[in-house]
C-alpha cells in the first residue's frame, strides 16, 4: 500500500516516482527531497501539455514555470508556497546538502497534496476522499548509510529519464502538427479536460478537498530556514540563530518581560547583524 496509489491509473509516471519517494524517507531523506522535485516538475509540465489556459513562459526551468502568473493562480496561497518548498529542497539536496527525515516528509506531504489537486481536478475519475497516512512509509532498519543511493546517479538517471519522456512528449506535439487525426485526437483531450476542470471546480471546495498536512507557521519556518542556508547562513542553533531569547518585551503583554526572536544573524564580530520574525 502506498498514499498514493490515487494516481496510479491516470498518472502512472508520476505514481512511479512518488512511491520511490515516500520508500526513501527514512532510508535515505536527501533522495526523497530529489524525488519529490523530480515527481512535481513532471506534474508541472504534464499540466502544461494539457491546460489550454496555459502557455509556456520562454524559459523551461522550474521557478519560471512555476512563477507564470496563469499556473501560480491555480493554486492558493499556501499550496504555491508548499510547492516551491519543493523545488528548493530538491535543488538544495541535489546540490550536496543533506536533508533531514523531517523536511524530507514534509516534501512528500507537500507533494501528496499537489497531486491529490492533480487527480480531483485533471483526472478522469475524482479519487475518494483519502488522508496521508505515515504509518504507510517504510521505516528504516540500521543505520541508512548502509543503504544510501548513489546520489549523483539517481539525479543522472532521473534526469535521463526526464528528458527521454519530455522528449516524446515533444515528438507527439510535433507529429499532431503533421497528421491531422491526431491533432483532432489531442485537442479533443484538451477539451475533455478543461470541461473536466470546470466541473469540478463548481462542484469541489479544495480547502476541504485538500487539507493541509503541515501547519502554515511550520512550512513558513522551513522556507525561512532553507532561504537563510541559500545565502550562507548554513548553522541555525536553537537559542542562538533561532528562538533567541530577549529581555524588556512590555510587561502588559509579558508579565516577565522575557520574550524570543525567531531568527537573529550574527556578524564575525559577535554582535547581530540582523533580526528575521517569521509572519
């Protein structure tokens, strides 16, 4: 059993890579965050292959797909910042980083959640109604470094395999525009699924459709932490870079005038440079 065996029938690609993902969790964290990259950029690109309302930006990396003003309006504002927390933390783990089992489950709860929009709103069947399920992820037996992906080869065979698949993908387009049956194949499909999509939008209310399965406060805290890391702040400590405790907070409000700052930036010199409050 897997959480996303809801995709499998209409989206087999992507089923394959989302199970590799929630297997690695706790064998080896790092795959997982290169794994849930990988999955979402398929699901990105599939969405543009078959929404008629979007049109590809002239760039084909992720951010600049992800950030064309008509994809970044399908989605809420806390989905969209899940999603690029998923992007980040697969460039940050296929980089070299290493990621932690938390971060690394947080990006395949972010990920469940995007393809679950994916399924209720594009598939041809509305999947049951389904909550995340950890219980359903491997657990790891011994130390993982035993059983560590090779992770410069998993990112090549990845990325082959992308390319082979986008690349088909292009051939199909290509070849529509030279036989006509296919071509009336291919729209008819963009039709279906755009009066799919409208239907279902009438009909499903994605906040309950899709809830959210991490709070808002903590996807804000790793997109904090992760954006301090990208510009060289790689050590936050408790009590030091985060959660520094402080002195004269008003008494009104704090009877004991202790209060704590979410992020504080220390200079070589030991004073603070800067201080981050997460909002």
């Amino acid at each position: 059993m897997s959480n996303f065996n809801f995709i499998n029938t209409d989206f087999p690609e992507l089923y394959t890579d989302a199970i590799e993902a929630e297997k690695l969790v706790f064998i080896s964290p790092t795959s997982t965050a290169v794994f849930c990259r990988s999955t979402f950029e398929n699901g990105v690109n599939w969405l543009y292959d078959h929404d008629a309302k979007l049109v590809r930006p002239w760039r084909s990396d992720l951010s600049t797909l992800m950030h064309e003003p008509s994809f970044s309006l399908l989605f809420n504002r806390a989905l969209f910042a899940e999603l690029n927390l998923i992007r980040k933390t697969g460039n940050t783990a296929a980089h070299g980083t290493k990621i932690s089992e938390q971060d690394a489950l947080a990006c395949l709860k972010y990920l469940f959640r995007f393809l679950r929009f994916l399924a209720i709103y594009y598939g041809k069947k509305t999947p049951e109604s389904q909550v995340f399920d950890e219980a359903l992820i491997p657990k790891a037996h011994g130390p993982a470094t035993g059983q560590q992906q090779d992770l410069q080869k998993l990112i090549a065979d990845l990325e082959h395999k992308n390319l082979a698949f986008r690349e088909a993908e292009q051939t199909q387009s290509r070849l529509a525009k030279e036989n006509s049956t296919l071509k009336a194949q291919l729209e008819q499909q963009r039709v279906d699924i755009a009066a799919r999509r409208a239907k279902r939008e009438k009909s499903v209310d994605m906040s309950t459709a899709i809830p959210l399965l991490v709070s808002e406060a903590e996807t804000r805290r790793r997109y904090i932490d992760l954006s301090l890391k990208e510009s060289g702040w790689n050590v936050l400590r408790e009590g030091r870079e985060m959660e520094y405790e402080v002195t004269g907070m008003p008494l009104s409000t704090n009877p004991s005038g202790l209060g704590y700052v979410d992020y504080v930036l220390w200079g070589d010199n030991g004073l603070p440079l800067a201080v981050v409050e997460a909002k």
